[in-house]
C-alpha cells in the first residue's frame, strides 16, 4: 500500500477541523494513559481498591471478587484481605449477601490521595 503524503497533508493535515479533532483524541488518550500509569505503578493495592470503591461501589456489588481484582490487576487474594483490612478499621461493611457499603469514604480518598 502506498500513501501519497502530500495529498494526506493537504486533506488531512492542513485541515483546521481535522487537525483539532487529532490534536483532541490524542490528548484524550494521554489522559487515560496517566491514570493507568498512575494506578499501575504509583498507587498501592489498598489505594487501588480505596479507589474502586470510591468510584464504582455499585458496580463491586455487581460483580464478583474474582472480577474486580482482574480489572484492579491485583490476586483474589490479596483483594480479599484488603476488604478484610477495611471492614475492621470500619471503613466498609459487608453483609451476609457480600452487598458491600462505604461507611468512610473520606478514610477511602485519603488511601489514594
């Protein structure tokens, strides 16, 4: 396959409204790009699941453990102890059905703040 560049500049790159659109969506995935940089290398295993449930407590009810610590990057395991850790600091509750609650969700945002 061959591309004829100046034919690709003149229609695409020297066109304003093309040209924003790129310079947006790439932005955008810079910005996406940062915060799985930041989750992945900067945040513990606590600040990640802190994190989680901040943001997404209706969908950890959803889904199982096995699940959310996939999407956290994170073992089962240590996804378990972790919510173990929480409920004995009174930062969570959990009942009989696994429906999980924030009761501090201030001592959730100072864990990845």
């Amino acid at each position: 396959m061959k591309i004829d560049y100046k034919k690709l500049e003149e229609n695409f790159f020297k066109n304003p409204k093309i040209a924003t659109n790129i310079i947006k969506s790439l932005a955008s995935k810079l910005k996406i790009m940062s915060e799985v940089v930041t989750k992945e290398i900067v945040f513990t295993s606590e600040a990640k699941i802190a994190k989680f449930l901040v943001e997404n407590a209706e969908l950890f009810n959803k889904l199982k453990n096995t699940q959310v610590a996939s999407i956290l990057n994170i073992t089962p395991e240590t996804l378990s102890r972790t919510l173990t850790k929480f409920k004995k600091q009174d930062i969570i509750s959990i009942d009989d059905k696994q429906y999980l609650e924030v009761l501090d969700e201030e001592g959730l945002i100072e864990l990845f703040n």
